[in-house]
C-alpha cells in the first residue's frame, strides 16, 4: 500500500514539476488525457452556459406534453471529432438548426475559461460546421516548432501561430511581404528564420542590409547577391529588373501561342515553364527599407527615387517572374515620400511585430484588418519575435518565431552553400567569401600586430 502512495506521490510531483518548467511535455504525457475527459464530461453543461445550445423542436415539446412526458433539454451542437494535437485539442461539431460560426467565435473566451484552456479559435470549415482549436498551454511561450514541419514549394515554415499551428510563409500564394516592428522588435530574427527555412530550397536569396551587413552578411554563403549600402542597392535592384525581363523574354519564346497549343503548355509565369528551361526563383530580402529612402543630398534624393521605382517594378512585376520580396523596417509610410504607399498596396502579406505606437501598427494593417492594429500595440515588450500576421482577405493571427541563433543560421546556410545558384545578371554583387578552411595567409593575418 505505502508502495503505491509513494508512486502517486512520485507521479503528481512529476506532473508538477512538468507543467510548471516544460508546459510541452506536460501535455503531451499528462494534459492531453485530462483535457479530454474534461472536454467530454463538461462538454453539455460548457454548451448550456455558453448559451451554444437550442431549445427542442416545438414537435417535440408538443409531444411530451400529449404524453405528459418531462420536457425535453435544450440541444448542445454534435461533436463529429475530437483529436488531441501536441500542442491542444481540436473540437469539430455540427451546429444545429439556428445557430452560426460567430456564435462560437463570440463565446471563445468562454469556452476557454470552461474547458480549462490557454486558449481557443473558432473558424467555419464547411457550411453547419465549426472547428475549434484549442491550446493547452502557452504554445508562445517558449517555441517549439515540430521537427518536420512540412513545407513545398516556395512554402516555408517560420514561426508558431497562437493556435498551435504552424505559420507557414507561402510565397506562391502571397508573393511579396511587408515587416513593420519597432527596434528590438524581432524582426530581423523572423528574417533569419525565413533565410534558414529558405537555405535548404531551390531558390536564390538576395539580400539588401543597410546596417553594414551585420545581419545578412554572416549568412553569405547562401546569397547570390549581396548589398550593404544604399549605393549598391540601387545598382543591384536595376540589375534585378533587368533579370527580370530576361525572365520575361523567356517566357514569351516559351508561350508559342497557337491554335493548336494545349491549354495546358501555355504559360504566363516561370512556374508553368518545364522544369530544364525554368529559372530559379529569386527572394530579394530588404532589412531596414528606410534607409534606402532617406535621402540629405540632391544625389542621394536621384539615388533614392531610382531604388524605389525599382522597388515598385519589382513588386508589380516580379511575380510572374519568380522574384518575391521581403521588406522590413521599423516604419513604412508616408512620411518615407512619394511611392512608398505605392509599393505598400503590392506587399499583400503583412507583419507586424510589437510597434510603440497605433499610427506604425496602422501602416501594417490600417487598410487592410483594423482590429489587428489594437493587438500589434498589444504585444508585450517582454516577448520578442511576436508579431500579428494578417493578409488582404481580412484575418489576422498571432505568431511568435523560435529564437534562432545567428550562429545556427550561418551553420545552416554554410551547410547548404552549395545549393546557392548563380544568377549572371547579379554576378557583380555576389558576396566575396573568405574560405572556409583558415589558409595560411588568413591565419597570418590574425597573428596580432606587435609596435
Ligand atoms: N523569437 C524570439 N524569441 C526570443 N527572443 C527573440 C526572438 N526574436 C528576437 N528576440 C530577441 O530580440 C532581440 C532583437 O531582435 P531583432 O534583432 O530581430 O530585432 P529588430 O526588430 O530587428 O531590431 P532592429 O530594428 O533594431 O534591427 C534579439 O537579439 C533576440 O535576443
Ligand atoms: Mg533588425
């Protein structure tokens, strides 16, 4: 007998101590079985106080009155699924007659605090049918990415959604991005983690660093083209234009439009081109956009009017063309002059990391979802690389990236150096490289200078 309370007690202070230092591991051996016993027990009584049931049929009220049976309940919508996840549980149910999906997602609150979850979504997965993901912990916390996390082309993991899934960056989807967050923020870390999710594809990263290169530089071996002032950046964005219509050129010999030309052999972007004939996929990456628009001098304001332009080229052209963008900085609005609202309606995803005031977090989603501007402003300064993502369809969800450290993202991009193409438009502009292996004059040269 005192064997098995001493394994109880082993047990329970097990769980404890779990649930209190690794929140992940805790669900995963114990949470997920309690969580769904509760889920089950409470789930009619959850309903009823949720005010997510209906009241019966007035047939059937009819007929208990004839046979003098009790009144029946009022119905709590039909569980079709329940399925424990590594991160929480997802509730599928079939709503009855009368109710709708903003029902649940009113009553999310509620039901988080009656199941006893960190959190719960509510989304509409077919007519008469609502999903609802709940976390079991605070999944933002500490990220933890799966260790497969799936991915396809031009389709990259990046960062851990509130909901416990994965946030996926799809560029085929939304071709250019836009990053806003005040310093500190974490933008530059989303960036190395999309450089790191990127490393291991078929595709050419290009990158522009205002800050000297200390973010992008590291990362070098994997970059095609590389600039780290605004001078190389204008030079560098009017050689990617010009692959750009290279690219086109391409395409149109390949369309060969004639009658006879199955619908499916006629192409408008690189994606439809036979794989021997298709060009590589370009991301241009841009950290601290601001710089390239800031302008003190007459030289410097001709400067600036040609990298924008190329900018907004880029934007409204590159994506048949395989070239995707990736702007960051720490404001983008108007105040940067004259095309930068015009670049900015192209960027269709949107990012915004923690910002200090409502007018940076109304750049990112002002004209595209206002309530998302409330919970940028809302990130606590303690939680870097928490951002909102939200795109032109409206929605918008609360991520957070894993901290990855600039060492293992160089020892990533090192490892998949070969894979770097060469673009021959951009050749001027690939980074020089020291050698990996310290040759003897590299070794010589970091023997310290003596007077
Ligand atoms: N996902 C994360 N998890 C934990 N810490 C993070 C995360 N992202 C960023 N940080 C921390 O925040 C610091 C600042 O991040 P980062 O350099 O990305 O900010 P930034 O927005 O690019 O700032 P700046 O505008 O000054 O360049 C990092 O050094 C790191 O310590
Ligand atoms: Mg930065």
């Amino acid at each position: 007998m005192t064997a098995l309370w001493v394994t109880l007690a082993l047990v329970a202070t097990v769980a404890l101590l779990l649930r209190w230092q690794r929140p992940a591991w805790y669900w995963m051996s114990f949470g997920v079985l309690f969580a769904v016993v509760r889920v089950l027990v409470r789930y009619s009584s959850v309903m009823d106080a949720c005010g997510l049931t209906v009241p019966p049929p007035r047939w059937r009220l009819a007929l208990a009155r004839m046979t003098g049976r009790p009144v029946p309940d009022s119905k709590a919508p039909r569980i079709l699924r329940l399925r424990p996840t590594r991160t929480g549980l997802v509730l599928r149910v079939k709503l009855r007659p009368g109710q709708d999906a903003f029902d649940f997602s009113a009553a999310s609150d509620r039901l988080r605090h009656s199941f006893v979850m960190r959190n719960v979504t509510t989304r509409e997965i077919r007519s008469g049918v609502v999903e609802l993901r709940m976390t079991g912990y605070d999944v933002l916390k500490r990220v933890q990415m799966p260790a497969r996390p799936g991915g396809g082309v031009m389709r990259v993991p990046v960062a851990m959604r509130e909901d416990g899934e994965v946030y996926y960056r799809d560029y085929r989807q939304v071709p250019h991005a836009l990053n806003v967050g005040a310093t500190q923020s974490g933008k530059s870390v989303y960036q190395r983690n999309l450089v790191a999710a990127l490393a291991g594809l078929n595709v050419a990263l290009v990158g522009i660093d205002c800050k000297q290169g200390v973010e992008l530089a590291p990362l070098a071996r994997r970059f095609s083209a590389l600039a780290d002032n605004p001078d190389n950046a204008a030079d560098l964005l009017d050689s990617l234009v010009e692959h750009m219509h290279d690219v086109y050129q391409l395409i149109r010999r390949e369309q060969r439009l004639s009658a006879d030309t199955p619908d499916a052999e006629i192409t408008a972007d690189i994606w439809d081109l036979p794989d021997g004939l298709r060009p590589t996929p370009i991301v241009l990456m841009v950290d601290e956009v601001a710089e390239l628009a800031l302008f003190a001098t007459k030289d410097e304001e001709k400067r600036r009017d040609r990298i924008i332009t190329s900018l907004v080229r880029l934007a409204q052209l590159g994506r048949a063309a395989g070239i995707y963008l990736e702007i960051c900085g720490q404001r983008f609005g108007s105040e940067l002059g004259k095309g930068i609202t015009m670049l900015r309606a192209q960027l269709t995803g949107r990012t915004a990391h923690r910002v200090n005031d409502e007018t940076s977090a109304n750049m990112a989603f002002g004209d595209i979802a206002p309530d998302a501007v409330l919970a940028t402003v809302q990130i606590p300064t303690d939680r870097p690389g928490t951002a909102v993502v939200g795109d032109s369809s409206g929605g918008w969800v609360r991520i957070r990236t894993p901290h990855l450290t600039l060492r293992r993202a160089v020892n990533l991009c090192n490892a998949h150096a070969s894979r770097t193409p060469e673009i021959p438009a951009l050749d001027a502009f690939r980074p020089v490289l020291p050698s990996l292996a310290k040759t003897p004059a590299a070794a010589a040269s970091t023997v310290p200078v003596t007077a």
